[in-house]
C-alpha cells in the first residue's frame, strides 16, 4: 500500500488513479511497512499478552454494554452509580450536555459498529433489530445538531456500513434491507431545517418533530455556533448522499465548510471557536485544537481521505502550518489570538486536545504527534486519567473526567505507526485504570474529581462507541478482525465508512474557495505519502529519543514565564513586572501597566479591578507581558484564598457489594481532624436519633464506634458534631435536607463552625448532598450494614480489600500490577480547590452566618464565583442550572499535581476474571439469597480461573 501511494523519502508523486485507492494509501501512511519499526528501549509484547489484554477489553465492554441493555435500555444513556437510564426531563438539567439526549437509544446506536469491530456479530444483528423496532426519531425534543449527526447518524451509518459487509460474507444479517440507512435517511431530513441560514452554517440545536422556529419548537433563536459544530458535518452528510444518492446533504455540509474557510483570520490562517451562524462575525477569538474547534480540523484531512478532493487537503495543510507555526509550543499546544497569534489566550489546555497527535500520524508529522502524546501521558500517570482542563504547569484546572476516549485514539494510531510496543503498554495502562478507578457495579462511572477518585453518575455514549473500539484493535492482530479494518475510515466519534464511497454518485457540484482567497505555496503541501525511512532515520531509538526528555516534564515543570525573565536579564533588558511584586500606589508601577494595556479602576465598596485591553498595550511583546501579568494576579489571588478553603473529601463504600467501587464527592468541615493529614476512618454507619443530631442522641448504643448519619437543619454542624461525638460515634455525614440537591449541579458545602472553639471535637465531619446521601440510605435499606471509609480521596482497593475473598477485578485490572513502583506519600502534593477566582477582584466576601454557620465550596471549577459564596443555603433546582459559565481570559483554578495513586499496592491471590453480574440497585432482594449469589459467582469465578478463560 505504501509503494503505490508513493513516499516522500523517493520522491514519487501519488499517482491519479481510483481515488479510493488513493484515499486507502493516505488513510494508511505507509503503516505497514512502517509496524515494523520499534524502538529498542521497549520489550516486545508477547502475542499470548496481547491476546489476555484484548480478551480484557472485550470483557470490560460486556460489563459496559450489559448493564445499558439491562438497567437502562431503552433510554439514552446509562447511570452507573444507580443502576438506571438517564431519560431526558426525568432528570436534573446538566446543561448543554443533555443536548445528546434525544430519547433514541444513544447508547445503542452509538455502539452498532463496535460490537462488529469486536467480533461480536451475533449481538450486532440483535441490537439492529432492536434500534429497528424499538428506536422513534419524530420525538419533541430539542437535540444539539452537531452531537445527533456524530453520534446517530453516524453510528446509523456505521451500523449500515458493517450490516452490508457481513451479508456479503453470508452468515449474518441475511435478512438485511438497507433498513438502517433508511433511518439514516430520515434522520439526515430532519437535521437540514437546522441549515436555513444566510451562512449556510447550521443553528446548533433543532427539535426532532418540529424543527426550527415554530412555537413549538422552542429553538431557532441562536445566534451562534462552535466552530466544531459546524464544521463537523462533511464525512457523515457526504456519506448519506453517497449512499442514498440524494445530494442535498452533501451540498449542504459542503457549503458549511466554504464558509467556515472564507472566514478564516487571512493573516494568521486560524480560525475562532464561536461564529455568528448569521453574519460570520467571530464571537469568540480564541483558536486552538481542542474544545470547540478541534474535529474541524480533523474532517478536513478526512474528507480528503474519504472524498479524494484536494481542495480540502489543501485548506487542511493551510491550517496545520499556522497551528505548527503558533499554537504548537512543544509538547504544548497553547490557545492563541488569531488576530495576534504570537499572544498566548490561555494558560491550560483542555483534554480535547489529546486527538490531535492522532491526527498529526495521519498527516504524517510523527515528531510532534510523539511529543505531545507522551506529555498527555506523564499528566495521566500523576493523576490516573487526563483532566478535562490543567494548565502549562500541569496542575488539574477541571478535574473532571468524563471517561474521554481521544488519548486512547492517539495511542492507537501511533502504535500503528511506529509498531512501538512502548505504546501497548501505554494502552495497559488506560485498561488498569479503567479497571481499578471508573469501574463500578453496573457499568463504568465518569470521574467527578480525578484527585479524589470521586465518581459521577454519568457513562457516556462514545465510551462504548470509542474507547472499546480503539484498545481492541490496538492489541488485536489483522487475524482478530472478521474484516479489514483499513478499507474503512473513522469519523471522530470512531464509526466506520467505507472507502469506496469516494467513487459513488459523484453528482455534487463543487465549490473550490481556495485558491480564490490565499495564495498558495507549494512548500506547505505534503502530497506524497512519508517514507518510514525519513520518519525513523536508520535509529530504533528514534522515538524513544524524542519522548525521553518529557519523562519528567510534569513533575519538574517549569513555567514558562520564568524563562522569559531569565532571558530578559541574560540580555541586559529590564524584566516585566511580576504580580508579586505589585503596588497600586506605586506610579512607575502605573506606568508599566498602562504601557501593558491594562486599566486600575477603584471601586466604590475600596476594591481595585484590574482590566486588560491587549489591543490598547504599546506593543505585542508588552500585550504578552500584561496578560502574563494579569494570568498571574490571578494565581496570587488563587493562592490568598486556600488558607480559607479546603478541597473535597471522598465516601468511600467498602462494604459488599461495592468494595470501594463507589466514591461519593463530600464537602468538608472547617473543625475536627483534617483528613490530609490524618489517617481515614472507617467503619458502619448508623443513623442517628434525633436524625437532626440537635440534641443528645436517645440511641448512643447505635451509633457508639460508628459513623453516625444526620439530618442536616435546625442547628449548627459543630453542635451535631459534640452532640454524636458524645454518644461515642467515631466520624459524622451530614445529609443535605434538600431533597434532590446533589453535587452535579451545585457546588459542595464546607460547614462552618459556630463561632466558638472548635478543639473539643476529635471526630471528622463530612456533608453529602442529599442524592449521593440516598446512595448511602439505599444501601442500608438493602444490604443492612455498610462500612463507609471517611478520607481527603478515594483510596486504593487492594489496600481496602486485602484478605478479602473477592473478584479480582475488583483489586486489580492485571495482576502484574503488583509490581508497580508507587510514589511514596512524602511526594504527595496537598490537595487544593478548584476554586473559581476572577481578576477584578481580590476581596473575600464574608459569609452569611445565619443558623447553620455553612460556607460554599466549590468543587466545580466553572460553576461559582467568589461572590457566590456569601450564601449558604442550599441553591434551588432554578438556581442549579443558571450557574456563571466558565471566561478562561478572567478565571484561574488553582489544583495541585496531586497523585491518587500514593498507596502501595497490596498482594492479591486471585487472578484477572470476568465480571460477575453484581446488581445492588434492586430492592427487596433477601440477603441469604444475596449471599448465595455471591458464594455462586465466586465458584463461577474459581472455575473459569481453571479454564484459564
């Protein structure tokens, strides 16, 4: 494949013949000849390993897919932690997340080509007859366009792609009749009202049954669009034409990216990340290649490889020269202006990133793609996954990890690369974790915190639809595909067209913008396919050279500002003013900040704002010191504010059947031990009586030695504390009186004392909103007993559960694990808020201490501001979901690098098994029969360790 496409190495042109030949050979990049290149510094991996690791993966995406299809289907999507689907208006608002959510059966959708993909035929021809039967597209509800064509009607495609491939072969899907792209069909009909825009780029939501506009609508009143979103179209829209014939939708999506390019940034060739859908104004400046923008990029090169037009090529290498030019700060790749590009827009990089090294292989830029990939794996080894933002410091700025599959799409395709077995142990790695920190009993949970281990009742749809798609097939040989895999192209929610569409109905008119707004150097243009030869230049320790000097790159990271004050004084220049070193009555300090472009306006109430207008500074090199300035008021300002706020703390449930699966996100209290520094404790809980814990408990022979459950309301938390703390309990969880207020949507309490010495209470208080505490209450309600561990995050389970007779799984994903060298507890960073601090104001306001002496914590980094906090009270549902958004130019979250993997890893004597079908979400289940279940999966689990299945 590769000597008929051509390598840059000889010189030879890509020849003009078929074009989806042509699109196989880019789509491949010489990686057959190149899988024979591996870098000494990595042991091969033996063909027995990797078979143990893809029987794994297959084994975890049953888990994953059987409890969908048995707790959640039909609905969208499945909650891991309580064992139900998530059905769009039944549950509380996420926002713009629930814009997935159309009431189609996502999940099953989004997973039709990946059960193919793992070999799983039997279960695909099922689940088709399901979508077929059981799936309504005419539902009133509003649906994000951009999620609906990746997710639906791109899975209908792949579904239909692998449905006509296995009937062809003949043993499957016999009774196959298009049907799936039929539904493709109709659903592409009913995205296309969302394109009735002088732009031709489409609104971002549409109402399934109604449309755009009409009352009963309720959209069709945006005014803008991600860039993303619009120009995320052209691979799914162009297959749905090529299939069914019907150029519209082609045409369509065509027209969305001619105008996306017409309103490029002409001299920094980069485009924003919000547009007016209808005057093409940019709304947001910003350009990089993560959220927002990130699979623009990425459906440009495609649609070059599916379509074998090289206009899109062409606007394809124009952007990734200007991304390589100023995003790219190796490994870094840092948000720009775009009409400045030379000026940094934000200090933190988003997890969306992680896709891009993929990309960069398909491009054939193997340097950068090695670089940046092995920085996102230094951050995922300190913290377990990658953080959905950190900044250039790699401390955690979102701490949240919805299970995102871009890393592991990275990984794969530079194992495909390089056939560097270094990169099947990176994918070892993402399986451990998986295994060992987001599995839970019905599923796997996203990570609400990834530096306490905290879970999320979320699993979404492209976890199936990627992350199983993308390990398997990194350690799956070409034997273990029924098909191969190379004859199709992944859209980027990773579901497979076929190639051959490039020569199908061939009928749309095309428009070539290109050349009309440019002028063209041919130096930026790659049209041959590299040689392996130039990639690894006669060195097998040419990767491993280039990811050497990034081992450390987290842990002994320096940031970039202090390289430039080194630099300033090496050259006799005099350096730029720190934050540090600030005075507002200093006049040369003034002076330097005006010259910065930045504004000092004082308050009324005695505050200081601080205000920059890059466009007002002297010039760019001092636009670049203000906003570094201003970047780093901020942290000051971050830093001001952990003395008088602490982190979340973790509930740990470690008692059977959760064995410490489940990790509810906790807010501390400002009394009693603190728990970072004191060992955890564990023990059962027993409700306390008062439940309000307002006066001396009538039940102490309940609570004495345990942890004791209270109400919270009608008195001060240090006085519930005394109040069981007398009664002999060992720790107290106060529960939210709030019903329905949970942590997804509110930010977390810290409680407050009363007023007055708190040294009197010795035990660790903490508060539960009042659905994770229903987690807790649930459990007892079925199981009696639960044993709960109190500490600053979620701890390691095979600590938890030594010389327990449990499932191996449940302690470690492999049993090698063992082994592992672990950081020790001195190396451990303390754990900081997430704190959202803004950089007009320095002021902490007091808080309102009426009876219950609360404070606010945060614990979602874009969900509160300081002035949030002067309010105790539980928010109401309203209040949860108007929370202030996320501005990254005015907005700094302090996390620290905080290790969560500190605890050495205890022997375990079993061996890695399948899952046993665990359910502690159906009530009334007597426990001796529980227990029976139990003692059966664990004589199941004995005997498939015989078979060495």
């Amino acid at each position: 494949m590769s000597e008929a496409g051509g390598c840059r190495g000889c010189g030879s042109p890509v020849p003009q013949r078929t074009p989806w030949s042509l699109v196989a050979a880019t789509t491949a990049l010489c990686l057959v000849s190149a899988t024979s290149v591996w870098t000494a510094g990595a042991e091969p991996m033996s063909r027995e390993e990797k078979q143990k690791l893809g029987n794994q993966v297959l084994e975890m995406f049953d888990h994953a897919y059987g409890n969908y299809m048995e707790h959640a289907y039909p609905a969208d999507e499945l909650m891991p932690l309580t064992c139900r689907g998530r059905v769009r208006g039944q549950e509380p608002s996420r926002g713009d997340v629930d814009d997935a959510l159309g009431k189609f059966s996502l999940t099953l959708i989004d997973s039709l080509d990946t059960l193919v993909v793992l070999n799983k035929t039997k279960e695909f021809e099922d689940a088709v007859r399901k979508v077929l039967r059981d799936v309504n597209l005419d539902n009133d509800v509003v649906v994000s366009v951009f999620e609906t064509n990746i997710r639906v009607l791109g899975g209908l495609l792949g579904g239909h792609s692998l449905a006509i491939m296995l009937k062809e072969k003949g043993e499957y899907m016999q009774w196959y009749n298009d049907e799936l792209l039929q539904m493709a069909k109709q659903l592409g009909y009913r995205l296309l009202p969302a394109f009735n825009t002088t732009s031709g780029l489409p609104y971002p939501r549409i109402n399934l049954k109604f449309g755009i506009r009409k009352p009963e609508a309720r959209t069709g009143t945006e005014t803008d669009t991600c860039t993303a979103c619009a120009g995320t179209l052209i691979l799914e829209f162009a297959a749905l034409s090529r299939f069914t014939g019907a150029t519209i939708f082609e045409e369509y999506a065509r027209k969305a990216l001619d105008f996306l390019w017409e309103k490029r940034q002409r001299s920094s060739n980069l485009v924003g990340v919000t547009i007016n859908i209808h005057t093409g104004d940019w709304v947001r400046k910003d350009s990089g290649v993560g959220a927002g923008i990130d699979s623009y990029y990425e459906y440009l090169l495609k649609a070059y490889v599916l379509l074998g037009d090289y206009s899109f090529l062409e606007r394809f290498n124009t952007h990734y020269d200007a991304i390589m030019r100023y995003i790219s700060q190796p490994p870094l790749l840092l948000d720009v202006h775009i009409h400045k590009p030379m000026l940094n827009a934000r200090t933190w990089m988003d997890a969306l990133l992680a896709f891009f090294p993929g990309l960069q292989v398909l491009k054939g830029d193997i340097r950068p793609a090695i670089e940046t990939h092995e920085m996102l794996y230094q951050v995922i080894k300190k913290h377990n996954f990658l953080p959905e933002a950190f900044t250039t410091d790699f401390r955690v700025h979102w701490a949240q990890h919805p299970l995102r599959p871009e890393f592991a799409e990275s990984t794969y395709f530079l194992y495909k690369a390089t056939g560097d077995p270094y990169y099947l142990e990176v994918g070892k790695t993402l399986i451990e974790n998986l295994n060992k920190y987001a599995r839970v009993p019905c599923g796997f949970a996203a990570m609400k915190d990834v530096r306490t281990g905290s879970h999320e009742d979320r699993m979404d749809s492209f976890f199936l639809a990627e992350m199983f798609k993308y390990l398997y097939l990194l350690f799956a040989d070409k034997e273990d595909i029924i098909f191969d895999i190379e004859d199709y192209i992944f859209t980027t929610e990773a579901h497979l067209l076929p190639l051959w569409l490039s020569t199908t109905n061939q009928n749309i008119s095309k428009k070539n913008t290109t050349s009309e707004y440019t002028e063209l150097d041919d130096s930026n243009f790659d049209w041959t396919c590299p040689n392996t030869q130039i990639l690894f230049p006669n060195d097998p320790l040419y990767a491993q050279s280039i990811r050497e000097p990034l081992k450390n790159v987290v842990d002994k990271s320096c940031p970039r500002g202090i390289i430039r004050v080194e630099e300033s004084f090496r050259s006799g220049a005099k350096p730029p003013l720190r934050a540090r070193d600030f005075m507002a009555t200093n006049p040369e300090h003034l002076e330097i900040l005006k010259k910065m472009g930045v504004s000092l306006i004082h308050l009324k109430d005695g505050r200081v704002q601080l205000v920059q207008h890059a466009i007002q500074a002297a010039s760019s090199i001092d636009a670049e010191d203000g906003l570094r300035f201003m970047q780093e008021m901020i942290e000051l300002s971050s830093q001001q504010q952990k003395e008088q706020q602490l982190p979340p703390r973790a509930v740990q449930i470690v008692s059977h059947p959760f064995f410490g699966r489940v990790v509810l996100t906790a807010g501390p209290a400002q009394f009693g031990p603190d728990l970072s520094k004191h060992k955890e404790t564990r023990g059962f809980v027993a409700s306390s009586k008062p439940y309000n814990g307002c006066s001396e408990l009538t039940n102490p022979e309940a609570v004495v030695g345990k942890i004791a459950l209270i109400k919270r309301g009608q008195c001060m938390f240090a006085e519930k504390a005394r109040n069981i703390q007398n009664a002999g309990a060992i720790g107290g969880i106060v529960i939210d009186d709030n019903e329905g207020s949970s942590s997804d949507t509110a930010p977390l309490f810290q409680m407050a004392g009363d007023g007055k010495e708190t040294d009197d209470i010795k035990i660790p208080m903490l508060f539960l909103f009042s659905k994770e505490g229903s987690i807790i209450l649930d459990a007892i309600r079925e199981y009696e007993e639960v044993e709960v561990l109190l500490s600053d995050k979620a701890k390691d389970r095979a600590a938890i559960l030594k010389g327990k007779m449990i499932p191996s799984y449940i302690i470690n994903s492999n049993s090698e694990m063992e082994n592992e060298d672990q950081p020790s507890p001195e190396n451990d960073s303390q754990n900081q808020g997430a704190e959202r601090m803004t950089s007009s104001s320095h002021e902490v306001d007091l808080v309102d201490q009426e009876s219950s002496e609360e404070s606010s914590l945060n614990s979602h980094p874009e969900s509160l501001s300081p002035a949030d906090t002067d309010n105790a009270a539980s928010p109401s549902p309203s209040e949860q979901t108007s929370t202030p958004t996320e501005n990254p130019e005015t907005t700094s979250h302090d996390g620290e690098c905080i290790d969560l993997d500190n605890q050495l890893q205890e022997q375990s004597d079993t061996e890695e098994d399948a899952s046993p079908n665990v359910s502690w979400g159906k009530k009334g289940q007597p426990i001796d029969s529980i227990l029976a279940d139990w003692n059966e999966d664990i004589e199941a689990f004995e005997m498939m360790e015989k078979d060495e299945l």
